[in-house]
C-alpha cells in the first residue's frame, strides 16, 4: 500500500491541528459562557438600583442563586424560624425572588451577594398588625448578619450536602439542563461547599467575641483579618457596632465618616464597603479588579440625596417649639448641620462611650488600607487612627434608635437618664415603634420572641457615657425629644 505523501501527511497533521484548536476554542468558549460571563443588571429607577444593583461582589465571594434558594428548605434547622431567609430579618418585598440587599448577577451562572442596602434598609410599624414601612437608607435594626454568615457555614459544613441532595433540592423547583447538571454536580456545588467551609474557618475568630445580634455587626474585623491580612490571634479587639443610616451623605461632605471618623472621604467609604463586601479579594500581591467604581459611584449619588422620613406620628408643635430653644443651647454645636462640632472626632475623655469599637481600628489597619489598591484608580488616602467618635447630625433620629455606637440605649427617653438609670437588659430587632419613649419598642412577649438579648454587661455592649442633656428637668427632655421628632 503506497504510503501517503510528505504533502498529503502535511495537510492531514494540519486539519488535524485545526480541528483540535477549534474544539478547544469550543470548550474554552463553553466554559466562559458558562461559567464566568458577566450580564449587566438593568434597573428602572435608582432606588430599584439600591435595592438589588450589584456591588462586584458575586465572583469572589457570591453564592449560586440555585443553591442559595434551597438552603432554607434543606437545613432548617440552622434558621431562627420559619419564612427562610425572612427569619432573619432580611426584608422580602412582594414579587421579588430575593430580600432587599440582595444582588443577583449572572457571572456565568445566576450568583448572588450582599449589597449596601442590606445593612442600610430600615423598616418600622405604628403598631404590631399593619405591614411594615421599609425606608432606604435607613438603618437596619432587624437583620442578623452573623447568624446569616453562621447559617451558611453550618450547611456548607453538613453532611447532607452532597451533589445528589442539592441537585435533588434545585430539580424540584427549575428543570436543568443536562450540561447544567453536569456543571453542578461536578464544579458548581462541590466548590460551593468548599467555600462555604472555608468561610467558617475565615470567620472562626467570631467565635470567641460577643455575638453582633440583630441590627448590629462587627464592620473591620473582617476586613482586617482578611483583606488587610492582620493575625486574628493577635488581635482581640470586638467592633461591634450599630447601623448608621446613610441619608443626607451630600451634606456632610468633608465631616469625619464611620462611628470613629477612620475616613472623612464619601467615595472612598463606599468603595472600601463594597470591599467589605467581598468586592475584591486579595490575589497574590494585588487586589483583584472586580470593582464596579461606575456602579459604586451611581449608589454614592443616590444617597447623597436620600432623606429620612417623617415622624409618623402627631407632634406637639408649640412643645417642639420650646424643645427647639433647649437644642439650640445644648446640642447644635455638635448635633445641626453647620454646627461647630457637628462632624468631628469627640475625644472618647469627654464623650466616655464604650471604648471597644475605637481600639478594634488600629493605626496599622489605617496604614494598610491605606495601602491596599495603592497602584489603582480608587486609591486610598484617607484612612486614619482617632481618638474618640463622631458627633453626627441628627436627621431621622427619631428612625436612628437604638442610640450610641453600639446600639446600647434603646429610646431617646434612656438617652436623656444618667446612665445609671439608661434600660440595662432589652430586646433589639422588634420594629414597632414607642410613641411614648421614642424609639422601638424593647420589652414585651413580642421583643422577646423576636429580638436579641442584649446586655450592658457583655463587652462592647456598654451604655455610659453621653452625659449630655442629662442634668435637664423632666419638662425640658419631653420638649427636646419633641423638637427631635420634626428633624
């Protein structure tokens, strides 16, 4: 048999080449699409934005949406109560697949991750039995972040989660496709649980502080053991803290930002949240680029011009107007826009508020950030170490209980008493409102069925200091609270 030509051999050797190429190229664009192409969000108005917009988030540290959306119904048992994700104080609007703060982003396959409006979308009820009133930007005083972070952890870590059960869960509610069952079965849920285990091991050091409980969570902490790469077993520090709402922001601009004032720079702040969030994540030497900077910057308008809203209930007018007097004496130079100290770095000696929140930020982890994304558009340079927390504005304070940094004085009422006499032991997360001692309600059946424990004992968790407006008579304080009601 007469063998093939030099020539002939040449141009099989070749065809064979190209058709291997164009299968790789096949497979490699297959994996792409399926695996890591972005699709942009579309929103109609910026609150919707807000609400659902993606942060960057979803690559590194997001959860497939189909595994995400079983979880509830597979380890139920790792949930405070019934309604999923809802039990933990996450707010489900009606028709919409996840709660408020909630992105999902295809990145190859739906995925989703938490954005700002998680920690900032406040509700509130006039009383127990009408539907909840949600207000963007406002604090979130009932989610339970870090039994979320806990939740998935615990599943992630459960022998139940196999590829057979998980895509058992999601075949009861989507049919896949078979090259989809395939990417789950075989990348998607095997690396999804090995995520979730490795996010309990990164957030182990939770362990051995205080929990955050509702409305609360520990901002830095994570930030300095992870991105900043800071040794937890060095560093005992707890940084729990409560929501600031984030309203207004358009008018503080060149004020001290954050409980301590680490950052006076607004875009900076939202940058370096998103990257709380897990928009970047450490990659070698360099941060990854998965920052959204021109999304960030459309959620950095929004709240410039966000304003809290009314007080809900009648107000004293002629009382207010007395209350007004009193505020302008004893308060507006560090509490109205404009005032001389409104958005400056009280000296903890003179404030004397629990000091745990300050020592979690150190000088270091201000020089790191510093550092971080030194060679990238967003640079940071404002990061700093003070010492003692910022006197803010009080728009919305009626919305801004519970009050002080931690959360450890439930109504404007407490606020006015010598600590000594402030509420020692209450329920936080219960979202109806206390006309009466302006603030939410904290005792009761339902405070305690709903709310967290909180204790003044525990540390971080103490309410002394701010001795401001104490030494008033009784007549005085109900004025002052009044006029608080009108801001």
């Amino acid at each position: 048999m007469k063998r093939p030509s030099k020539a002939r051999r040449r141009r099989i050797l070749l065809g064979g080449l190209v058709v291997i190429v164009v299968l790789v190229g096949v497979v490699a664009f297959g994996a792409w699409y399926k695996l890591f192409r972005e699709v942009p969000q579309q929103f109609d108005t910026p609150a919707e934005d807000f609400k659902y917009g993606s942060i960057g988030n979803e690559t590194a540290e997001g959860v497939p949406f189909l595994i995400w959306t079983v979880l509830p119904e597979m380890f139920p048992e790792y949930l405070p109560g019934a309604g999923g994700y809802q039990s933990l104080g996450f707010v489900q609007e009606k028709g919409r697949e996840t709660p408020i703060g909630f992105s999902k982003k295809t990145v190859g396959f739906p995925r989703i991750g938490f954005n700002c409006a998680a920690c900032h979308s406040g509700t509130f009820r006039t009383e127990p039995e009408p539907a909840r009133q949600t207000v963007l930007t406002a604090p979130s005083t009932r989610a339970d972040f870090q039994r979320y972070a806990r939740f998935l952890a615990a599943a992630g870590a459960d022998r139940r989660f196999t590829e057979d059960n998980v895509l058992r869960a999601i075949e009861r509610r989507v049919d896949l496709s078979w090259l989809d069952r395939a990417l789950y079965r075989y990348i998607i849920i095997p690396r999804t649980r090995d995520g979730l285990r490795e996010q309990q091991r990164r957030l182990a050091w939770m362990n051995s502080r205080p929990d955050w409980g509702r409305g609360r969570i520990d901002p830095f902490n994570p930030v300095k053991f992870h991105q900043l790469r800071l040794d937890p077993a060095k560093d005992r520090t707890i940084g729990n803290s409560d929501m600031e709402p984030l309203w207004q922001m358009g008018k503080k601009s060149g004020y001290s930002l954050h409980w301590d004032g680490l950052n006076d720079n607004l875009t900076e702040v939202v940058l370096t949240g998103a990257i709380g969030d897990g928009a970047t994540s450490l990659t070698g030497e360099a941060p990854s680029k998965s920052l959204p900077v021109d999304d960030l910057k459309r959620i950095e308008e929004f709240i410039k011009q966000a304003r809290p809203p009314e007080y809900p209930f009648p107000i004293d007018r002629r009382l207010a107007a007395s209350g007004e007097r009193t505020f302008q004496s004893r308060c507006a130079s560090c509490h109205e826009f404009g005032g001389k100290r409104t958005g400056t770095v009280i000296p903890l000696e003179e404030v004397g508020t629990d000091r745990n929140r300050l020592d979690m930020w150190t000088r270091e982890a201000a020089d790191r950030y510093n550092e971080y994304a030194r060679e990238y558009p967003f640079n940071f340079t404002r990061f700093v170490k003070t010492n003692g927390y910022v006197s803010v504005p009080l728009d919305g304070v009626w919305l801004r209980a519970p009050y002080l940094h931690n959360g450890s004085v439930p109504t404007l009422e407490d606020l006015l008493e010598p600590p000594g006499d402030r509420a020692k032991h209450f329920y936080r997360g219960y979202d109806v409102y206390d006309r009466k001692r302006t603030g939410f309600i904290h005792q009761g059946a339902e405070a305690r069925r709903l709310g967290f424990e909180y204790d003044v004992r525990v540390p971080a968790n103490g309410n002394g200091g701010h001795r401001y407006g104490t030494d008033l008579p009784a007549g005085e304080k109900r004025a002052l609270i009044e006029y608080l009601k009108t801001r």
